[in-house]
C-alpha cells in the first residue's frame, strides 16, 4: 500500500503544479493588439490598378493594348511621373494602325502621348481591389486622323 500512496501524492502534486502554471483565466489577459495595427495586418494596402485585356492587374505597365480586339492600338514606352490611389500620368507613345486600306493590311505609326488615369472605383473581380475607371490620352504633338487632341476612354471592369 505505501506504493499506492506514494503513486497518488505524485498525482496530486503534478496536477497541482499543472493548475499552478496555468492559473485562472482571469489572472493576466493578453494585450489585445490596436485596432489600427490589426487592421494594418489584415488589410494590407494595395495600389489602385489598371486592368488590362486579359483581366490581370497592372501597376505601372510599360505597355498597355488600347484595342483589345484587334491590338490596332496600344501604348508603348510608358514612364510613369505619378500613381496614387486617385490617379496616374505616364508619357509615352501610342501606336495606331491607320487601317488603310484596311486594318490586316494597314501601317502602324506612332504619337507621342500622354496618359492620365483617374476616377478609381471597386474592382468586379476583386471588389477589395481599386481599378482606375477612366483613361485620358492628350497628343501633344501629330496624332492619329481620325482622334481628337485629346481622347477620353471608359475603361473595363
């Protein structure tokens, strides 16, 4: 029997330490982080982006196609002097067919451009994501015929 006692005080005693270093619930609470640091860990920012044909976010292109269907338009070279959550402005060239005499066989020049985005707005795919939903495009040299000095374009979701 002084085994079985023995046996038991060790019980006892390990489980008392085991209370002892746990302690009750209410002993020492954690700190809970600030609400704006836990909203800098879950919602890291992100850039507002240009969505191009293939639905894929750009931040800051070095090209970009303006004609998605037939790529009879598109931006070149783009350096970018501004992108923030409102808006961007890149220079660049914009290269056009002239679709003479007709687009398969039609020449591609090029313009000197500059593009300015703005009007950000919720993504469709990605609702948490800001899109830029307007592109204006100003030829501040010759430009295509059949374009005005500046040109104004929706753009997709």
């Amino acid at each position: 029997m002084p085994g079985l006692a023995v046996t038991k005080a060790a019980a006892l005693c390990a489980a008392m330490a085991f209370v002892a270093a746990m302690g009750p619930a209410s002993a020492s609470p954690a700190a809970a982080p600030s609400s704006a640091a836990a909203q800098a860990v879950a919602q890291p920012v992100k850039d507002t982006v240009l969505v191009d044909c293939s639905s894929k976010p750009q931040v800051r292109p070095a090209d970009f196609i303006l004609a998605c269907g037939d790529g009879n338009s598109r931006l070149a070279s783009l350096r970018w002097t501004h992108w923030d959550a409102g808006s961007a402005k890149a220079r660049g060239v914009n290269w056009v067919n002239d679709c003479d005499p007709y687009c398969a066989a039609g020449t591609f020049h090029s313009y000197r451009v500059v593009v300015r985005l703005d009007q950000p707005q919720d993504w469709n795919k990605d609702p948490q994501q800001q899109r830029y939903g307007r592109m204006t495009l100003t030829f501040p040299g010759d430009r295509p015929e059949r374009l005005a000095r500046t040109v104004t374009y929706s753009l997709w979701n």
